[in-house]
C-alpha cells in the first residue's frame, strides 16, 4: 500500500515522497472528500513532507479549489504539477507557492514560465536535469535571454521521441552521453537506431554537447 512503501522509503533515508492523486480503485474520479482523507491517512503515518503529483489519466485530474485544499494539509509540502496549462499554473503559483502553502513546481517544458511567474521550479529525470539546472542559473544571474535560449532545449527534447514514453528516452539519453542505464523493461521498446541518430544530434545541440566530447575521449 502506499502507507507502506512510505514507510519503506523512509527506512532508505528518502527525504520526502511522492503520491500521485489517485483515482479510485474501484473506478472513477474520487470525491474532494477521498483526496483529502487520502493524504491525510499517509500524513498521518509517515514522517516524510509529501509531494502531491498532479498528473491526469493515470491519475485524477484535480480541481484548481481541490489542488488548493491539498496544498493546505501539514504533511503536503510539495507539489509536481503535470499539465502544462498556464492559465492553471498561474493562478496555483499565486494561491499555493505564493501564498505560502506548499512549493509548487511543474515540468521541464514549463520551467522558465514558472520561474518567472514565481514558482519554485520543475521536477525531471536526468539528463534533462542538468540543462534545467543551466536555465535556473541563468535566471537567477537575471540573463533572461540565456535562459530563454536554454528552455528552447525543451522544445525537441524530449517531445519528438515522447511516442516511446519518457523513460525509453531518457534512458537513450543517458546511454549518448556516457552513462550506462540499459533499455526499458521487455516487452517495451527502446528507440531505433534512427531515432538515437537524431536525439544524439539534437542533444549536441544542448548544453549536454560537452558530455559526448568526454564520452569520445573515454
């Protein structure tokens, strides 16, 4: 159960955990009132802040007046919100993150825009990380028109592959610039070799260009 694996990863040193706002599982959207009893179950069994995951379909998809309630439980102290809506974004950075609630963060895609609009920032697997890590940089140094340059990374990587599911490319990713991770579990797919020629050339594009030069010096 979830109470369990918090516990669990607690016992591993985690420093928080992250729970996908579930759906019922008996089928359905749950109620505002099943969210809330959800997360405060957790909270109350685990020491771990937690990180509420936002992410519709293999989740529910929670109103902006639920999300905001969430955000106000003791034990939610983090929220990854998967949408990419702005106008949603938005108004949960002034009511959650600004507001002092919980620190609000998004995804890769939307991590310039919510940085600027006062967001904490966006949650990501590597490598994808280390480019976002030059943008906030950037922003932080206030040279806007790096940053800018920075998160147009985003807008090929990694979209143009996504039809194999992130983890297939980041995996592929990782593999490019010298980091040994394997191919997704069978029965699922990696890329083709044609589809690794063209990340690996438009990761060479990227702040992630100085990896292949240690890659083909190794």
């Amino acid at each position: 159960t979830a109470i369990e694996l918090a516990h669990f990863a607690e016992s591993l040193g985690a420093a928080a955990v992250q729970l996908l706002a579930p759906l019922r599982p008996f089928a359905g959207p749950p109620a505002p009132a099943d969210l809330i009893a959800y997360f405060e179950a957790i909270g109350r069994e685990s020491k771990l802040p937690i990180t509420l995951y936002l992410n519709p379909g293999p989740g529910a998809d929670v109103s902006i007046a639920d999300t905001i309630a969430l955000a106000k439980l003791p034990s939610v102290e983090l929220i990854k919100e998967s949408s990419r809506d702005l106008a949603r974004v938005s108004r949960l950075i002034v009511e959650i993150d600004r507001a002092g609630h919980a620190r609000y963060c998004t995804t890769m895609q939307m991590l310039l825009a919510t940085l600027e609009l006062g967001g904490s920032g966006a949650t990501m697997p590597p490598p994808a990380c280390e480019i976002a890590r030059h943008i906030i940089d950037a922003f932080v140094a206030k040279d806007h028109e790096r940053a800018a340059a920075l998160q147009q990374q985003f807008a090929l990587f990694p979209s143009k592959w996504m039809h194999r599911g992130l983890a297939p490319v980041m995996k592929a990713a990782m593999n490019l610039i010298g980091v040994p991770v394997g191919d997704p579990y069978p029965p699922y797919a990696s890329l083709s070799n044609d589809e690794i020629a063209a990340l690996a050339a438009v990761l060479r594009t990227t702040a992630l260009a100085k990896r292949f030069s240690v890659t083909a010096a190794a």
